[in-house]
C-alpha cells in the first residue's frame, strides 16, 4: 500500500507577469517502507514539490490543482490545525537551509524536545533524553553540551543535523528529506544515510529523498523520478534507470558522474529554461543533442517504454 500517492499535481507562483508553473503535472508514488528519490538540478521543482505535500508553499505562490493522498487522506482538504498535528509527527521534513529553519532565539535541543512533548505528550525529562538519544545518533558531538546551544554558535554540518534529528525523533511515518547530506562531511553523510536506512527498516518509514547526489540515489533509493522544469521526465526503479536510461536528460545527469577510473565529465550544456518562457515542445530542447522540429513543436507525454519504466519523450 502506497504511504504517499500524489496525483496531478499544480504549484503555481503570482508575478505581474503571469502564473510560473513551478509544479507541472507532478504524479508521484511512495510505496510503505521504500526511499524514493527525487533528482534533477536546481530550479527544477523538486523542494516545492516537498513544500506542496506538507502546505508550507510561501506566497505567493500556492498548489492549484491536484491530489496528495496520504493514507487515504487528501492533505489539500485538509484544516491548517489537522496539518500542523501532522507535521514533524507522521509526517517530517529536513529543510534544504537549516539557518533559516532552526528558531535564531530557542536553544537547539529545546526546539527538538518540544516536538516530542507537543506530538507525541512526552513530559520534559522524557523529551530531553529522547533528544540528547537523537543528537548522538546523528553524529552530533557532546549532546548535553550542544543541548543548550543556540543555533548561531553551530556550524553549517551541525545545524544540519539538528535538523536531521528533529525529522526523526518522533519516527514519522514519511521523510521528505530535502538534500540531507549537502553540508556534511563524507564519513557523516555515511552515518546519516545509514540512519535513514534503518528508519525504513525498522519502523517501515516511507521516504522521498531530494537530491543531486546520484551516487546516494543508486547506494539507497528503490525508485527515482527525473524532474525538470517542472515535470517528472522519467521514472523507473533505480536499478533500470541507471542501467537503462531513455531520457536524453538523465542520461546527461548519469555522464556528468565523476568516475574512479577517471576520465572526462560531459557537462549538460545551457540551463533549466525559465519558467515564463517554457518551450512549446519538449522544455529539453536547446539542450537536447537529438532533438528534431517535431522535438519543438510536441509536448511529449509521460508514457511507458518498458514495464515500469516511463519516459517523457518523442524517441524513448
């Protein structure tokens, strides 16, 4: 049974000069118990797809169509205080910038411990031993001194996994984890990742992992969906979309992987289009080194070019 099912999802943004499709059409499923990753550059759409699910897209902009279903309940339908009971409890989110997520004035493990004692009615004592247990999990180094430590006296690395624990403490039913390991070192992106793998395993966590990070997307995810400008692209398990890709796009994502046999890197050449100014045919085109007229002049369909394998493309 799928934890998440999301279904014809639109996420627009105001501007004087028009809507900016931010989300496009997004379907996307997250079975019980398996990470799904959510990969494409920068400006693609994958952070304000996480947004969507959890109706913490900042104006202006706002999810206009669509359905996100979790456990049979359509979050869009749902009451601002029936979202806030699930946020950071069945449902939790690592933010891409903890700077801007983490309360400049709350001790960090203060801001941890109220998530337990609001979602889950642990008393203080109880609250503050489930988060020092959190802190040291995550690799944080002297957990009762970080405890009371504001969050402008931790580094980039710390702050990230504060954010890391509070997402897990109160084990949520889905992780959106929004580039988890960007600002840590090798060996705690290892602990990290390790961390979520046993969250799956052990309490049948459901995650939607974003990231740029191929190499983690191959070592942990079961399913990969391809975003670009703001529409999924292709889709398929990680085992056949790294053995097989049919999209012109992922297969410039997976030839711009630093190998250890070396070798020179082919980088994708131009950038994401705008989203005011989208192509009329395939939003890969100018970029695309097979791309014909019909290229520019059809939208392609997301449709399926082998069993569970489903393309975004006129020559899949």
């Amino acid at each position: 049974m799928d934890t998440l099912t999301i279904t014809g999802l639109h996420t627009q943004f105001q501007t004087p000069k028009g809507p900016l499709p931010a989300v496009d059409g997004v379907d996307l499923r997250i079975p019980q118990g398996t990470i799904v990753g959510l990969v494409g550059e920068s400006g693609c759409g994958k952070s304000v797809t996480a947004l969507s699910i959890l109706g913490l897209v900042p104006p202006p902009g706002a999810v206009v169509a669509g359905t996100i279903d979790f456990w049979g309940q359509d979050l869009r339908r749902c009451p601002e205080q029936e979202l806030r009971r699930l946020r950071g409890n069945r449902i939790s989110m690592i933010f891409q910038d903890p700077m801007t997520s983490l309360n400049p004035v709350v001790p960090v493990g203060e801001q941890v411990a109220e998530g337990l004692r609001l979602h889950l009615g642990c008393n203080r004592q109880a609250a503050k031993a489930r988060t020092l247990d959190c802190f040291q999990q995550v690799g944080i180094p002297d957990p009762a001194g970080r405890y009371r430590a504001y969050p402008r006296e931790l580094s980039g690395g710390l702050r990230q996994r504060v954010m890391i624990a509070m997402a897990m403490a109160c084990r949520p039913e889905l992780l959106l984890a929004d580039e988890p390991t960007t600002a840590l070192d090798v060996t705690i992106q290892a602990q990290i990742l390790q961390l979520m793998a046993q969250l799956r395993r052990e309490q049948g966590t459901a995650i939607l992992l974003i990231t740029h990070n191929m190499g983690v997307v191959a070592q942990l995810c079961d399913y990969v969906y391809v975003m670009y400008a703001g529409e999924i692209v292709e889709e398929a398990e990680t085992f056949a979309l790294f053995r097989h890709p049919r999209h012109p796009y992922t297969q410039g994502l997976l030839q711009a992987i630093p190998s250890l046999e070396g070798g020179t890197l082919t980088p994708i050449p131009g950038a994401v289009p705008e989203l005011g100014a989208l192509p009329p045919g395939c939003r890969f085109c100018g970029r695309c080194a097979r791309e014909t007229e019909a290229c520019r002049a059809i939208h392609p369909a997301l449709e399926e070019a082998a069993p569970g394998h489903r393309v975004r493309c006129l020559y899949a």
